[in-house]
C-alpha cells in the first residue's frame, strides 16, 4: 500500500523517538543501491535476526522497504545477520551496552573476541550479492571446444600427419634413415605398446615396470617397424 | 573488502565439493508445501479481499480468497504466541496482532502489518501483562492481564497514554467507541461491570464502575467491528436455560435476559443492525438460532430457525447453516429470519470443529484438520492442514509397471529342476511376447521424443516410475488420520483415512513384513493393519492383555532370521508383540529416559531389565538418542588409503549415539554406547564451550561414523559439527575382528575413533543420513536450518582424516582428502531448499529410489519439502545436458566424411601398390 509506504518513511524517525519501552532499540537499514547505481529491493520477508547466547530477536524490514528496528533488546554482545532469500549479507557484530552501541564487521570463524573493522550506527548493512543456489550446466560451444588442450593436440597431430611427408620429402634420404633409425631405439616400450599396458597392476599401486613381458613387446615393436619400412 | 575476498576464496576451495542444484532441476526434482497450521476462530479475520489468520503453530498469514493460497506469512514462534493473542483489523489494508511473547508472558508484542504486501509497519513491546482486549477506534486501546490499559498510535504503535486500573479488578475486555473507552472488568465482591475512560486525555470520565450483574459465570463479549451495537453476554452460574445480555452501544446500558426454546450446551452471539442473533447448540447436538430486535428498551423475538445438525455462524449481518451437504444463507431483519438460499456442496465428512463466517463467506473447520472456505455459491477452495502436525512419516514403495516376472516366477526358476525351470521360463518368455509391439511402440515413441527422463505416470495409478523417483510418503497426523502424498506429483495427496484409529491418538506408523503393509498404533492400544498403498484398512484390533492406564510409548522393530517383528512399548514398560508371534531368540533393545538409559532383553516371552547408563552428573540431560538405519548397508569393510592399504571400518550396528547436555555449566557431552550389553564405547566432553543447550545436540550416525552439532560461543560463535570416524584399529591393515561378526558380548578391542570438528555459520534443527539402494553411494547429510532452509553436506567434506595445516599429499589426493578448513557452509549452494521457504521442519527421513545414486529425501515439521538428491553425482542417469540432437548428428557427419575419405584412401592405397606414389 502506497499510503502505507509514506506514513512510515514519514514517521520512521519519530518511532525511533517516542519509543518509551525500558530496553535498547537499534535501528538499522539495508543499503539498496549497488555499485553500478542499480537499486536493489528486499522483498517483506527478509528477516533480520539478533542473536546471542541468551536471547534471540527477530523482525522484519519495515514497510520503506529498508529500514528495520529491534525494540526491547537487552545490553548483550549480539550477531546481526540477514536472513533473505534473495540476497547474501554479511554478518555484524553489535555489541549494546547502556551507553551505546558498537557495530563491527564480522565473519564466520573468527574468534568472537576478535573484533573487525568498526561500523557506522544506525546499523548499515549492504549485501555481498545476489544469493547463488544453483549450479549451471555448460552447453554446447564451439569455441569452447577449440579451447580444449586434448583437440588442440589431435589437431596439431592431424596437422602433421599432412605436413610430416612434405618435411621428409624434403630431407636428405642419408638423414632420414639416421632419424628412423634413432626414433626406434629411443621410443619406450611402455608407450610405444600401450596395449600391453597391465591395468590392475596399475590400480594394485605396483609399479608397473618395463620388466615382465616387455621385452617381447618390444622386439615386437620393433619387428613391426622394420616390416612397414621395407 | 577483505571479508568479500575471503568468501570467493572459500567459495573457490570448495567448488569441488559443493553440489549446488542444477537451476534446470529446481522446481523439477523438488517440491514443498507451505502450510499456515491449525486455524483457530477467534484468530481469523475474513474480508472480502483476503483471509487473515494467526495459526496455533505460530504462523501469521494471509491467504488469497480466492484460492486459498498464501499471499505471505511469517512464522512468529520468537516474538509472539498463539495463546493468548488477538488478530484484527487495523483499518481497511492493515491487521494488528497483539500476542504475549514467548520470553515473558507479561510482555505483549503489538506489530501492525500491511494486508496485501506482507511488509512490518510498525511494533511495539509493552509491559503490563498479556493481551486481554484489544479495540481500534482510529487509535489501538489494549487491555492487559496487569490491569494496564493503554492507547498506542495507530500511525507508529507509539504509547499515548496509559492508564491502570484499580486494585481488586480483572481485565475482561474493552472497547472503544465515540470518544470513551469502555473497560469491562469483574471486582472481586461486586461482580461484573465497566469503567468509563476518557479516549482522548486516558483519564477515568466518570469515577464509577458500573455493575451489571453480581454474579456473573461466562462472560462473553460480541463487538461490533463496525456493525451493530457491542453487546456483553453472560449467564448467571449453573444456568442453561437463560443468557443476559447488556448493550453497551446505548447510553444507559440495560440488562435484558434472553430465554431460548430449548436448553442449550453453548452459544455464540453476534449483533445485527437491529439487534442480537445467538446461535445455540442444543443439549442433543443440534443447532438452531433466534433472532432478537431491540426497541424501545426491550429485546423482543422476532425469528429462529429449526434445531438441526448443522452448525451455524453469524457473519456481519446474516446466518450460515452449514451442514454435510449443503451451504444455507439466512437473512437477518428486524422482522424475521428469512431462507435466502441452499447450496448442494460437497463438504469433508469429518466432524465441524467451527464456522466463521463474513458477510459473503464462511471459513469451516474440520475436526480432521481441513478448512474449507465456502461462499454460498460452492466451496471456493479447501486446505489441509493437518500435515502440519506429523506424528510420523513413511516412504511406500510401489510396484513398478508391467513387471514381465513377478518374485515368486524368478525364485520357482532358481529353485526348481532345471528342465522344469527351463520349460517355465520358455513360457514366461512366450507370454511377454505378447507385450513385444507395445514395447517396441514405447520404445520408438521414446527414442523420438527424446524424452529419458523419468516416464510420466498416471497421477491417479498406484504405480512406480522406472527410476523409482515416485514413492508415496504416508503421515500420520495428531488429529489421528493418515495422509498419502505422491512424491512425483508435487506432493499431491493420493489417499486418505481420517480417524483410522476410531478416536485413539497414533503414536507411530511401521512398515509390517508384507511390504505394502503398515501399523498404525494408537497410544491406548489400538491398532490398524492398513495398505500403505491404497489407504484400506484391512484390520483394526486393540492389544490383548493391553494394562489398565496404560499408554504405548513408542513402536520398536526387531529383526529375527529375515522375519520383522512389530512391537509396542508402553509406559509401563510392558513390551506388546503385535504381528502376533514373538521372536525365539532373544533380542535386545534399549529405552532412553530424561537422564540414562535402560537396557532390556526380551527372552522367552520375558522381559529383562538388563543395564543402566547413567549420565556422569544429575545436571545432564538427554536431548537425542541415534541408531543406525537398520537398513543401511555396507559394501566395502575397509576405507582404502591413497597407498592401498585398508583402515579397517569399525561396522557395530548396535552402536547407541546418547547426547546430553548439562544447563548449569553450558556443556555438552556424546557417548557411544553398544546398546545391547551398555558398554561405553567412546564419549567426548564439551566443556568451556557456552554450549546452546536449549537447541540441545543434534546426532546421526552413518555407516562407520557419528556426526553430531550443537551451538557454542567459544571459541567462535558457530554451530560446530563434529564427525568422528570409527576403526577396528589405528593400525592400517589390521583388523582383529578377522572377517568374523563380532558379538556384543565378546571381549573386544574399543575401536579406535577420529575426529575433526567443522564450525556451520548457521544454526541447525536437526540432522538426517541418506541411505542409497546398495550403500554404494556415498552418504549425505541433510540438516535443516533455523533459517527456514535445507542443507546438504557432503560426508566426504565431513572427514576425520582431512590434512590440518598442510597440504594434502598425493596419497591423500587420492584418497580425495582436502586440506581442511573448520569453517564450511559458507555458500548458498549448500542450500539444497533453494528459494524455499521451509519453515519449522524438524525430522527428515529418507529413502533410496530403484537407482543406486539417487535418494529421495522428505522434511517435515510445519512445512513439507521433498527433493531428490544424488551423494555421488548421477552416475547412473543420463544427464539433462545430454544432447541426442547433437550425439546424432556427430554421428552423421562421420559417415558422411568417412563416405568420402573411403575413395581417397583407397586411391592412395592403390596407387602406393602399383608404385606411382611420388
């Protein structure tokens, strides 16, 4: 109700005067507006909770939208969160004592007689952001996939399967034969056969040496090598 | 900001293991409904553009009248109670809710509320006792239960005066009208009577207390709210037969007596534009109403309607008779009591609890816990309220769809001879051919649409999905009915009984051997075998032998070579077998008390008392008591480390988790104990803490393990949650248990436990374990927060063996061990409820689907909130973002380019075999 909305942004301040009941009250609002100038809005069901060892006090942004106030609270050393669907806050310390009250900005895990940076009062509090509940599932994307280091290879790969025979074209057949020569001595066994690869060794945690086995794979590999040579 | 730069650090540390849900999920694989709580009359406003109600569970609410929604609401258990409070009208758009606070029943709490939008105006604390009366006439007047009376602005809900009444006076009501404030009291030996304050100066107008009659008994008071006159009733003591009534709109106030056709139990009066209407109900049950006109000084009859059984209600200006089948309207005038109209409606057929009606519409409460809100044309919607007050809540499997062989065909085909075996599954298979074209046509129309989903089911069937995501969750209620709720239809209701235990109160519901089979047992003995399926009751008996006074406790299960025994515990420690047969071994069990708990064997139809834990000091008390799930199962009997070596798993299923706490020295304390020979097999103290002991100690305990919470201060305010993982040995590969089931009563080794404690920036309610088809799945847990939310913690993040202060190594890695850090909750995506409000929920129970990785979970309390929820990711379903569209034609594009790369190799191939390959 529009009314409604004036009537207590009109008398907010006048609330906070008159009210005669023997506890503290604190005041407080919620900033709205963000940093690229967009206002934010705090829908009726946002909760601001006051909390200590002994007492718990709970109230409602008021109907301005931003403004809360706790009436009747006793001197203590309280934690002030937001409790929003929309919005994450960050949580205060409020520390209230006869003559007045102290705000500090707090966080999860800190030492409670460790005080952060000190707050201004009547209590300001601005929310981190936007309450983040769920994850997002990443579609299909092309760039993406050209992003990814395994395509990038295989592409690379595809690339010289083309580009390699123009290479050794080009070579002298004395050097080419040098290199062939080397590449089968230096190739490792266990890589050059990956289909001898032992897998429950592997997982066993033994390692899986070029020992057993390998020898025959290897003069294997190497039979082959000289076969697609000739 | 360094604390902002600090969350997206542990938002970033804990990516990996936080689950948030999937957005495309919400809404899908979840459900909740919001509820308000039992309605209470005197706390329910009716207008023609909305329902305004303070529930008996706290909750202040309005709902939309045309459809009985909740526009918004706000659970006030922190501020206000239901009893005593008022609820009315603060003007044209706004309610005021005066209630005593919770903390100090001399304290009301005055908070005004914008109707519509749901925004706080303004509150107000005032001393001076709990809300007696309350009374707008621009300005709020309230009575207190202290004899204050006082003027609080209707703009601010400031004080502008304040007034106390004399000495020897208690507060009845008040009203405020024309400038004056009428204060209705009774002194001690002048009996009934009213005190006239001046509205605008708070000082008494006249220095008399008028009595209206010396001897009063109830006393009740109809005000006008802005049609008719204030009209105070009351009946002289032992007196059925007369009502006095007194206007307090007039002047001069008279007394007048009214004197009814027949003797009544109870009345309710309301005044019309002409006079006073009073609905009785008769001695007999029935109900009937006279209306009364006032002139000249004098009530005078001037119609009634016929004693009937249906109940009826005064709305502003006109009468409602409500019966099982019909809605009746009755004009009220200074003539007559005249027939507008009947309606046919179909009403519940439980017993009406109350009518409250406006001048359009009436709000029917049902004894059941349904409200029905009815305007003369029809029932314009109805809600069920009784799912707020659930005494307990039960997953019913269904039978899956055309299944092709039924248990009894496979287990003839295991056992029988093998040609008989085969033969009869020759046929089986000859049969299901049968079924081959529908198959295939389910199956193409699925390839096409594409939809792998879980295949939708017939709402109104009774049977189960493929993936077994639909279960239907049986209540049952404080108001004795039981409540069947479709899991994959948003939690629509399937079945229900009301009053299945024929006025008995149930205790607890039990799956029985037969699997669609439930007991439902009441706490004097009586007992329902009823399906769980279709909501038939099949049998309804008492216990024999059930003692005198006696009253069943709690409902316990025990387990006997694959047979499930179903058992009643009674306050008199009386143990009532109710399948019948009683177990031929024996069988242990345990009953926890305020401050110890007892052990008992029940040996040949005997009932031992075996042993005692007593807590270490009196000042402790229990606040929780777990066990684990008998039907969780374990797969793996060791936890493998990142070098392949096994701790092995201490797996006791006896294994009894007690929390206490201890209110004078603010300390908590958990002990582990084998419930069947008591033995104490670890505890751990929290002493030094400043221990919340109020919320208490919240304890589940998994397979190996027992996590537990509680609020402290020190040495940071937090929940802390502790877990604390349970070995045969600290020594890795030994195991001295050697494969073997270990007896209780054995002499073996305590098992060697670990522990690490986690601090939760919220408070939590209480604490659930999920449990997988096959115990593969790793296990969640599922607190539910004092912030209206559900969360999801994984275990694997609740690890006793995570690194202090290092950084994992590479066997630890493996292990899938992180560094550790106390604080974890720290993010929204732990909120498994997303933008639920889930108020109030206070027990979670949970149940595997047909798939191994997903379990279905179900919170209850006020609120009701259903998801499904995967612990180790869907590893068994196809993903949503699986894209057939895609996989199809990635298929196409390779033929097509192996279509064409075909020639040109072979072209090559060719050519390198004739030699001409440069």
């Amino acid at each position: 109700m529009l009314r409604w909305n004036i009537i207590v942004a009109a008398l907010f301040i006048l609330v906070i005067l008159v009210q005669t009941v023997s506890a503290h009250s604190l005041r407080g609002f919620l900033d709205s507006t963000v940093s690229n100038g967009r206002l934010l809005t705090f829908s009726p069901s946002t909760e601001v909770v006051l909390r200590s060892a002994e007492a718990k006090y709970k109230t409602y942004v008021r109907a301005d939208g931003t403004s809360f106030v706790f009436l009747n609270v006793t001197a203590g050393s309280y934690a002030l969160s937001v409790n929003s669907a929309e919005h994450v806050f960050p949580t205060l310390r409020v520390d209230v004592a006869t003559a007045d009250v102290e705000v500090f900005l707090t966080h999860p895990g800190n030492e409670w007689s460790f005080k952060g940076p000190r707050q201004p009062y009547p209590i300001e509090l601005r929310p981190f952001g936007p309450a983040v509940y769920y994850q997002y599932r990443e579609g299909f994307n092309v760039l993406k996939l050209f992003k990814n280091p395994m395509l990038m290879i295989s592409l690379l790969t595809l690339g010289m399967v083309f580009v390699l025979p123009k290479i050794m074209d080009s070579m002298d057949p004395e050097q080419l034969k040098e290199i062939q020569q080397e590449q089968a001595k230096s190739v490792p066994s266990a890589l050059a056969n990956p289909m001898n690869f032992d897998v429950a060794s592997y997982l066993a945690g033994k390692a899986s040496g070029p020992s057993s086995g390998s020898s025959a794979s290897h003069s294997k590999a190497a039979g082959s090598a000289r076969s697609r040579k000739s | 900001m360094h604390v902002r730069l600090l969350s997206l650090l542990l938002t970033l540390t804990f990516a990996t293991l936080v689950c948030g849900l999937f957005a495309d999920e919400a809404f899908v694989v979840d459900w909740h409904v919001a509820s308000i709580g039992s309605i209470d009359p005197s706390r329910a406003i009716l207008s023609p553009d909305s329902v305004a109600v303070f529930s008996d569970s706290s909750v202040l609410a309005s709902l939309d009248p045309g459809n009985g929604t909740v526009r918004w609401r706000y659970f006030l258990r922190e501020s206000a109670v239901p009893r005593p409070s008022l609820l009315l009208k603060l003007d044209s758009s706004a309610i005021l809710l005066a209630a005593a606070t919770p903390a100090d029943a001399a304290i009301t709490h005055i908070a005004a509320w914008i109707e519509d939008s749901g925004y706080l105006i303004w509150e107000a604390y005032l001393t001076g006792g709990a809300p007696v009366g309350v009374s707008v006439a621009g300005d709020v007047y309230i009575l207190q239960s202290g004899g204050k009376v006082r003027r609080v602005s209707h703009l601010t809900g400031s004080e502008v005066w304040e007034y106390s009444l004399p000495e020897g006076h208690s507060p009845v009501d008040i009203v405020a009208s024309k400038g004056k404030v009428l204060i209705i009291t009774r002194k001690q030996d002048s009996g009934l009577g009213y005190f006239t304050v001046n509205a605008e100066s708070g000082e008494m107008a006249s220095d008399r207390f008028v009595v209206v009659d010396k001897n009063a008994a109830a006393v009740s008071f109809s005000k006008s709210e802005g049609y008719g006159a204030d009209i105070l009733s009351w009946t002289a003591p032992g007196e059925t037969s007369t009502i006095m009534v007194a206007n307090l709109s007039d002047t001069t106030p008279s007394v007048h007596t009214i004197t009814p056709k027949h003797l009544y139990a109870s009345f309710s009066l309301a005044s019309t534009s002409t006079g006073v209407v009073v609905a009785f109900t008769g001695l007999d049950g029935k109900s009937w109403a006279e209306s009364y006109s006032s002139s000249r000084g004098k009530l005078t009859l001037v119609g009634s309607t016929d004693p009937t059984e249906s109940a009826s209600a005064v709305g502003a200006g006109k009468l409602f008779e409500i019966s099982k089948g019909s809605i009746s309207s009755f004009t009220l005038d200074s003539v007559d009591v005249n027939a507008e109209g009947t309606t046919e409606v179909s009403f519940p057929s439980s017993p009406i609890e109350f009518v409250t009606c406006s001048s359009s519409a009436c709000l029917v409460g049902y004894q059941n816990g349904e409200y029905v809100f009815s305007s003369t044309t029809g029932v314009t919607w109805t809600r069920d309220e009784s799912v707020t007050n659930v005494v307990s809540a039960i997953f019913m499997e269904l039978e899956e769809e055309g299944q092709t062989a039924s248990l009894g065909e496979v287990l003839f085909e295991e056992n029988a001879a093998p040609l008989q075996a085969y033969i009869h599954r020759v046929k089986r298979h000859w049969n299901a051919l049968a079924g081959l074209p529908q198959y295939l046509i389910s199956f193409f129309h699925r390839f096409l649409s594409g939809d792998y989903d879980a295949v939708p089911i017939d709402p109104n069937s009774t049977v189960s999905d493929t993936f077994g995501f639909r279960k239907f969750i049986v209540l049952a209620t404080t108001q004795g009915g039981l409540r069947a709720l479709d899991t994959a239809h948003a939690g629509a209701l399937a079945w229900k009984v009301d009053d299945v235990l024929q006025s008995d109160t149930i205790v607890g519901i039990v799956r029985s051997d037969a699997k669609d089979r439930l007991f439902v047992v009441g706490a004097f003995g009586s007992v329902a075998y009823v399906n769980g399926v279709t909501g038939k009751i099949i049998a309804l008996s008492k216990i024999a032998q059930f003692g005198l006074g006696d009253k069943v406790e709690s409902v316990i299960t025990f387990t006997d070579d694959g047979v499930q025994y179903v058992a009643a515990w009674t306050a008199h420690a009386q143990l009532h077998f109710l399948s019948g047969s009683t177990p031929s071994k024996p069988v242990y069990f345990s009953k926890a008390t305020e401050s110890a708990i007892v052990g008992f064997i029940y040996k040949e139809d005997r009932l031992i008392h075996t042993w005692k834990f007593t807590l270490p000091t009196s000042s402790y008390r229990i606040t929780s008591v777990a066990s684990r799930d008998p039907d969780d199962t374990t797969v793996s009997v060791g936890r493998v480390l990142g070098d392949r070596s096994v701790l092995y798993k201490y797996l006791n299923p006896h294994i009894l988790a007690v929390a206490a706490v201890d209110d004078a020295t603010k300390s908590a304390a958990l002990f582990l104990i084998d419930d069947v020979t008591g033995r104490l097999l670890y505890s751990s103290f929290h002493d030094d803490e400043v221990v919340d002991t109020a919320a208490g100690v919240k304890v589940v305990v998994g397979e190996h393990w027992v996590v537990y919470s509680y609020w402290s201060e020190l040495a940071t305010r937090g929940e802390k949650l502790v877990v604390l993982d349970l070995y045969e040995s600290d020594i890795r590969n030994v195991r001295w248990s050697e494969g073997q089931n270990f007896s209780s009563f054995a002499d073996t080794p305590l098992p060697f436990v670990q522990g690490r404690g986690y601090l939760f920036p919220e408070h939590i309610t209480s604490l659930a374990v999920s449990r997988s088809r096959f115990g593969i799945t790793n296990r969640d847990i599922i607190a539910t927060l004092d912030t209206a939310q559900v969360a999801l913690l994984r275990k694997r993040l609740l690890d006793a063996r995570r690194p202090i202060n290092r950084e994992p190594t590479n066997d630890e890695k493996e292990e899938g061990l992180v560094k550790y850090d106390a604080l974890i909750g720290n993010d929204k995506r732990f909120i498994v409820s997303h933008v639920y409000k889930v108020i109030g929920t206070e027990k979670t129970v949970c149940s595997p689907a047909h798939l191994e990785s997903t379990v279905l979970v179900f919170s209850y309390g006020l609120d009701l909130f259903f998801t499904r929820i995967t612990p180790s990711q869907p590893f068994d379903l196809l993903s949503k973002s699986f894209n057939k569209g895609q996989l199809l034609l990635t298929i196409f594009a390779l033929l097509v380019a192996v279509r064409f790369t075909g020639p040109m190799v072979r072209r090559k191939q060719l050519n390198m075999r004739w030699g001409t390959q440069k």
